[in-house]
C-alpha cells in the first residue's frame, strides 16, 4: 500500500514541476531535439520512403453499361484504363452536385455508385 501512495506522491511532484512551473521546460525540450535527431538520422541513413502501390486493375462495374448510351460507353470505357484514371474521375465527379459533361445525372450517379 505504500508503494503506490509513494508512486502517487511521485507522480504529483512531477505533474507539478512540469504544469505550473517551468523547472522541466529545458530537460523536456532537450530530450524532444534528442528524439528528432535520432529520427533524422535514421530516416537520412535508410533514405528510403514506402510508398504503397496497388497492381490490383479495378473491374468494371456490372448492371452499368446497359443503362449507358453509346457516348456514354465509350466514356465509360475511358474511364476504367487504369486505377489512377478511375481514382481522378472519381475524385472530381463523385462529389455533391457534381455534373459530367457526358453521363446524365443519374448515370453518373450510378457509376459513382459502383466505384
């Protein structure tokens, strides 16, 4: 029982010094500019970066292209080249009040939908 009132006492004192005074401002921001080197250093020594890519081709979705018209279509059909031209569309036609120079407002509805 009194080794927790003595790590309670503890804790306090330092929650103190930290809170109201400014006794532990420069350890803190030494051990901080510590930490941050270390971490430059590791990151410069490695120099690599991961980048996560995805090889998996997104699938067209099904039930669309019979509601589409042939401009439609052929629009469509640009739209699933790659993952980055679906990820483009979808980004800048899938949002609230969004209109597509080609599909109709339900079509376009409907492919965002899907994807």
């Amino acid at each position: 029982m009194r080794g927790w009132i003595l790590i309670a006492l503890i804790a306090g004192v330092i929650y103190y010094f930290a809170t109201e005074t400014d006794k532990l401002d420069e350890p803190i921001a030494e051990i901080q500019s510590v930490m941050n080197n270390a971490d430059d250093k590791i990151s410069s020594m490695t120099g690599t970066k991961i980048i996560r890519k995805s090889d998996k081709v997104i699938k067209i979705p099904s039930g669309v292209i019979e509601r589409l018209s042939g401009k439609e279509v052929n629009a469509f059909k640009d739209i699933f080249t790659d993952n980055e031209s679906v990820a483009n569309f979808k980004s800048e036609y899938c949002s609230f009040g969004s209109k597509h120079p080609i599909f109709g407002k339900d079509n376009l509805q409907l492919i965002c939908d899907k994807i």
